[in-house]
C-alpha cells in the first residue's frame, strides 16, 4: 500500500496531457514530511540489517531466512520513496508504464513485509508455545517462495487500477476506479489480508506472553517490552489504514460524497504511516531479537 491518493475519477481526466510547470503543491507537504524521514533513516537502517544481520547467532534458520526477507521487503520499498515524494510535491512525469510498475513493486514489498511478520509471529509461537520445529529447509524455501507468491497475487489490483491522472493542475499517480464497485473491491482486497494478519499476530504474541510468564524463570521485563511493543507498532501504524478504508466504503455504500473526500484526503495521509514501519522493523525484529530467541532457547531446553 504505498502513499497514494485513492479516488473515483472522471474518464475526461484518466489522460494527463502536457504537465503544467513545477511548483510546490502544498497538499502533498504532510506526506512528504512523513516519508522522507522513513527513507533517510529505513535505507541505511535495512541495509545494516542485511550485512550485519546483529544478534541472529541465536535465531533458527527459518527466523534467520525471515528476518532477512522482511529487511529485504522494506528496503524494497523505501527505495522507492523519493519518486513518490516528488509525485506529491510536483508532477508524474514517469509516464502510464512506470506508474504501474512502481505502485505494484510498492504493494508487493508491503504485503511481503506484512506476510513475513504475520510468519515470524507464528513461526514463534509454534516454536515456544507448541515446541514445534517449522520447516526443513526446502520446506524454508518453499514457505517463502509461497509468502512472495501471496504477496504478488494481492498486489496486481494496483497493476490495474494505478495510472497518471490529471486533476486541475497536477498529475499524479494514484487509482483511478471505473466504478464504485471497483474501488470497493480494491480497498477490501487490501484491509482483509491485513486484518487477518493483525489477528494472527496479536493472538501469537499474546499466547507467547503468556507461556512464557507462567514461571519467573521466564519472566523477563525486556521480552515483555518487545512484545508490547511489536503489538502497539503494528496496531498504531496499520490500524488507521485499515479503519479508514472501511470508512472509505461505507461512505460509497451510502453515496456520502462529503464522508467519502475526508476520506480521501485521510488516506494520503494514513498511507504514509505504514511506510513507518519500514524503518521501525530493523529496530523491533532485528537489533532487540535477541531477548526473543534467548526465552525461545530457555523454554525449548527447560
């Protein structure tokens, strides 16, 4: 889910024509202002990830593989971020094909990242709750080759629907829906996946709180800060997304043109917060996983 506005718009502006001079379009300054701290601090902060990979000596392998997915994910997708901060700021000038692709490499890698922590939280609880083993490893290979077809598969509506706009004087890539039932679809196709994928985490979390609390050995305040702090991220960064696309769709449901352009302008806003996470994840899943892995190992050999 990248940073874009979503609309219904007019087929006599699905064609962006010649593009006015660039100057500072001030509705697109809050945007800016959230994503460019998330690529300045998220692309150094995913690559260190990647080559230092700190405090995974004591990870499984298949939480190893993960981690590095989800570092790999989130460096996909920040990477991207300055064209977007120009689209907001100025003009699309990248053209129809570029629009599309940028936008469907966008969802992938968020969904990819959004998948690979709904598998990390489960992997986990299997393997401290349940004390299961997860995956050999051509069953590794096999999970996350299945996690980024997923991810694809959830990300073509943005192949279809993304496209250079014109709308008075800008031209912007963001959705462009042929009908209301179009755009519910779309927006229900990216909050269910989501809402799913909050449960999961929430419910393994909460389960892996609570076993390994239930003796002081285990009773460890930083295990107990990460975790709260994994939940609050996730819920602070994804929830306000999700809630105003449902918002969104009631507002279609109900033809309330007035809900439906607060809505709108929320969305470009809510969009930009979960490119937060992308730059929180290296500090939540790799630099502080070491107090994970290390109740993971006392409760596998108590």
């Amino acid at each position: 889910m990248d940073e874009l506005n979503s609309s219904v718009v007019p087929s006599n502006m699905s064609s962006p024509g010649p593009p006015p001079l660039a100057t500072w379009n001030s509705n697109g300054l809050i945007p800016a202002l959230v994503m460019s701290p998330c690529f300045l601090l998220g692309v150094p902060g995913n690559i260190a990830v990647i080559i230092l990979r700190p405090n995974w000596q004591h990870l499984s392998s298949l939480s190893q593989s993960l981690m590095l997915n989800l570092a790999i994910s989130d460096l996909l997708c920040l990477l991207t971020l300055p064209l977007w901060i120009y689209n907001f700021l100025y003009n699309w000038t990248l053209g129809l094909v570029t629009c599309k692709i940028l936008s469907y490499l966008v969802y992938c890698s968020v969904n990819g990242s959004l998948l690979t922590v709904t598998a990390l939280s489960f992997q986990r609880y299997l393997q401290v709750v349940q004390l299961q083993k997860c995956f050999d490893r051509v069953g590794k290979k096999r999970m996350l080759g299945l996690l980024w077809l997923i991810a694809m598969i959830l990300s073509v509506p943005s192949l279809v629907v993304r496209q250079p706009i014109l709308d008075q004087l800008w031209t912007t890539c963001y959705s462009h829906f042929s009908s209301p039932a179009q755009q519910v679809a779309v927006m229900l196709s990216e909050t269910l996946p989501g809402i799913v994928s909050i449960t999961v985490l929430v419910f393994s979390y909460i389960s892996l709180h609570r076993k390994v609390n239930q003796a002081a050995f285990f009773n460890n305040p930083q295990t107990t800060r990460l975790v709260t702090s994994i939940i609050v991220t996730f819920f602070v960064l994804w929830m306000p997304f999700h809630i105003t696309n449902m918002l969104c769709v009631t507002a279609i449901w109900l033809q309330n043109d007035s809900l439906l352009k607060s809505c709108k302008y929320i969305l470009s806003i809510v969009r930009s917060l979960i490119l937060v996470n992308s730059f929180i994840n290296p500090l939540l899943y790799a630099f502080a996983s070491r107090n994970m892995c290390t109740v993971c190992q006392k409760r596998e050999h108590g």
